[in-house]
C-alpha cells in the first residue's frame, strides 16, 4: 500500500473479507441479476455478482426504467447518424425517448462524484459503451453506436473507468479497467484530504511503475509535469496530471513493459540475493516473457524478496499490489 510524506491513502484493499469495499461502482442494473429489461428479465453476470460485489460498492442504474419506462415495455433500437441518433421505438417509431435518455444521462453525470468506475451493459441503446447497432433509413444496421445514456455519462466525467461486461471477458482488459478503477479511487481519496506539492509528488511516486508498464512516453511527461511544479499553479498542475495519468492507464499494459519493470525492480535486490536467487528471479522473468509463466509468479517473488529485505521506496509502489490478489487478475498466461 502506497505511503508518501504527508500522505497515507486509505487501504482500499486491505481487508480480505470485503476488500475495497467502500468503493463504489456504477453498473448497469441487469448485470445484477435484476429484472428491468423490455422483456421483464436480466443478464446476469457473474464475474460481475460473483467477484467485483466483493471488491466494491455496485451501484445499479438502469436508465430506461428511470426515464418511467415500464417493465416490460416496448424496445428500441439507434436510428439515425451515429454521432447523433435517436432512441426510438423498434415496432412503434414515433416512440422516442431520445431527450429522455439524455436528460437523464446529464443528472447522473453531475451527481455521481464518489463514484471510481462504471460497468456499462454492452449492445444497449441507452447503455452500450461502443459498436451499438445504428440504423439507417433503409433499415440497415452498423456496429458504430454509442448508448444514449452512456454517452452523457462519459461526456460527463471523462476520466471515470468505463468498460462493458463483454469486454471483461479478456483477462487483460478486466486486469486494465480494475487497475484504473483502484488508481482513480486513490487520487479521490488523496483530493477529499487536501492536495500539496508533497502529497501529488507522493502520489505520483507510488505509481511511476505501474505507469511505465503502460505507457513510457506518458511517464516521462509526468515527470517533467511534476518537476516544474513550482512554476504552475497547483491545482491545475493536478488536474493536468490526473487527466493525462487516466488516460496513460487507459493504454492496457504489454508483456514487453511488464518484463522491462519487473527487470528494473529486480535491480533493487541486487546486493541482497545470491547468485542462485538472482538466477531463479530471472528465470523467472524471462519465463514470463516468453509466455510460459503468468505475470504472478515473478510479481510473487518479488514481493517475497522484498518482503525479506525491505525497500522502502519499492514497499510503496503500486505496482506490486495494484487490486486483490483474489481477483486472480494476473495468473493469465496470455500476452500482448
């Protein structure tokens, strides 16, 4: 857990019985197991109930039953331009809840402030995050859509996580948008006690590994961002920096630049392993670079050895811990 001068964040993760718990996440509320879909059911998912209702705060929306649609009720469908379409009915067209939807996506958007992520349900009219069908005049339908709600929302509180359901079926882009959702929780948490110089230089200390795995170019950016500190006014150069940071994160991580950090973190343990611990550890990353091994098993040693011999400079990153170990986020073999 992240410890910088004058900032200790809360542990968001730390109790193995709710971990993160005070976290809250909007989510589409069918992917709870609720019934508001036009046809009176769900789509459960239950990566969703099973594993992320342990982790965080779900806070279920639905858009079409808030706007005073009825379950069931009759279902629409995007027709019209794909940067600007309407919601409207699929057997009754002069039903249209366009304005509905994006009232109520503006009031959601100013009000959700404590909330770090959002889990959109994918396909939706109102809530499908991207390759929503849009119809033209002919009928014709193109994957080039955004839910009318979703779309608000985003405009929103553009540095929010969002992901859909289905895309949380690749280990990689689960691992990436839970990352961020922790990552943005932390900045919330270091913003409600007050920003300083120290605090956002903290901060960005406890995060400059879990960034070069995603992005080098992002972290060398904010480096000089944050060395050039007393020359802009703070609270800009704070925003300046969450908004670049989100986006950096945004960019899921390679097995290139994993392997590249874990290397630089194995140089910390140079003078305190021997010759054949060395030589395991290593193994251990070039396996994983080559695919045999999961990201766990070399992110394990590490934290082993360090755990023997303590840095505390490396203690702070949140690289090493970034989610729940009970997520199982990093034991994918696959690689990008």
């Amino acid at each position: 857990m992240c410890v910088a001068k004058e900032w200790v964040p809360v542990a968001l993760h730390e109790n193995p019985d709710r971990p993160g718990a005070e976290i809250k996440v909007g989510v589409s509320a069918c992917l709870l197991g609720t019934k508001v879909r036009f046809d009176g059911g769900h789509k459960r998912d239950r990566f969703v109930t099973d594993s992320l209702a342990d982790c965080f705060q779900l806070i279920p929306y639905c858009p079409e039953v808030a706007i005073g649609m009825g379950i069931p009720r009759q279902p629409i469908r995007l027709v019209g331009s794909p940067q600007d379409p309407r919601a409207v009915g699929v057997k009754r067209p002069e039903l249209d809840v366009t304005a509905d939807l994006q009232r109520y996506g503006k009031q959601v958007g100013k009000r959700i402030g404590d909330l770090c992520g959002f889990i959109f349900k994918k396909d939706s009219p109102s809530c499908g995050m991207a390759r929503v069908k849009v119809y033209n005049q002919k009928g014709m339908a193109e994957r080039n859509g955004t839910g009318l709600f979703a779309r608000e929302l985003m405009q929103a509180e553009p540095l929010l996580p969002v992901e859909e359901e289905g895309r949380l079926n690749d280990p990689h882009l689960r691992d990436n948008f839970i990352t961020r959702v922790f990552v943005y929780a932390r900045w919330k948490t270091m913003r409600a006690e007050g920003v300083s110089k120290s605090t956002l230089i903290g901060f960005h200390t406890c995060h400059k590994y879990l960034l070069m795995a995603h992005d080098m170019v992002a972290y060398r950016e904010l480096g000089r961002l944050l060395a050039d500190l007393h020359r802009q006014p703070l609270e800009a150069t704070a925003d300046t920096y969450i908004a670049r940071l989100m986006r950096a994160l945004g960019t899921p991580a390679t097995r290139k630049r994993h392997t590249n950090v874990l290397q630089h973190l194995m140089g910390y343990l140079k003078r305190d392993l021997d010759a054949a611990r060395r030589a395991d550890l290593n193994e251990a990353i070039d396996a994983y670079r080559r695919g045999i091994y999961p990201l766990v098993v070399p992110i394990r040693l590490l934290q082993h050895h360090f755990s023997a011999c303590p840095k505390p400079y490396i203690l702070q990153q949140a690289y090493l811990n970034p989610h729940p170990a009970s997520l199982m986020l990093r034991n994918s073999h696959g690689g990008r």
